[in-house]
C-alpha cells in the first residue's frame, strides 16, 4: 500500500523531488510505503518526517488512487494503491532525507514549473476542498 500525504502551509504545498527509483529527478508529493502493522496514518507521518523532516496537523482523508503501469504489450507492470492524506503543516524544518533530493513549497502559480503528475495535481486541488471542508465543520 502507498501512501502520500498533501501538506499545505498557507497556500503553498510541499513538493519533493525524487532521489531514487520510481521517477528519478521528477517532483512530487511525499510519501511511500506502509510498513506491516501500521496505521496508514501513522505510515503518513512516518513517511512525511522521514522524508521532509515536517510533522502535520490532524490528517484528512484527500483521495484513494490506483496507478498502473503498463508493459509494451499492455499487461499491467505495477499496480500501487495509493492513500493520500491531506493537512496543514504543524511543525519542523523541511530538510530533505531519506530518498528525497530537495523539498519546495510551492504556491498555485508554481505548480507548473515542477511538472507535476495530472494525479498529483488533482489531489493537490481535491486536498484544498478537503480541508476547506473541514475547517467549515469545526466552525460550526
């Protein structure tokens, strides 16, 4: 099971570009895998401090993705099952460790420059909505 986490402070995002395989050099959301006996929200967090060095506050569920690759001959390569969780930041320095090359933040009008994943930014724009939707819960 993978699992991303959408971490915003302000209206920026954090962005990690990838130090090894899958995607190599490429830039996107941080995360990874679960481990066998942990929470998917407690794999989250690992994976974000591990990663980033940032901790986040209460984690919302953003979206659940299956990304398949395919071979030449269309039979299906890797199938990863991906459990996004979105939240504001909360604490920490971001510092790129583990298999992360750099950490950015990013606002909306940056976004382009990282050439990110349709997917990621569609969990980045559906993670905005998410956590509006939640901030408008404990207002009421």
């Amino acid at each position: 099971m993978g699992i991303g986490v959408v971490l915003f402070r302000g209206d920026e995002v954090l962005l990690v570009q990838r130090g090894k395989p899958p995607r190599v050099g490429s830039w996107s959301l941080p995360g990874g895998a679960q481990h066998l006996g942990e929470t998917t929200q407690a794999a989250a967090r690992r994976e974000l401090l591990e990663e980033t060095g940032l901790q986040a506050g209460p984690l919302h569920l953003a979206d659940v993705i299956d990304a398949v690759t395919f071979d030449a001959r269309g039979k299906p390569r890797y199938h990863y099952t991906i459990i996004d969780y979105c939240a504001h930041w909360h604490a920490g320095q971001a510092t790129p460790g583990d298999d992360v090359a750099a950490v950015a933040w990013a606002g909306p009008q940056q976004l382009a420059a990282y050439r990110l994943t349709k997917a990621a930014l569609d969990v980045i724009a559906l993670s905005r909505v998410r956590l509006a939707e939640a901030a408008r819960q404990v207002a009421t």
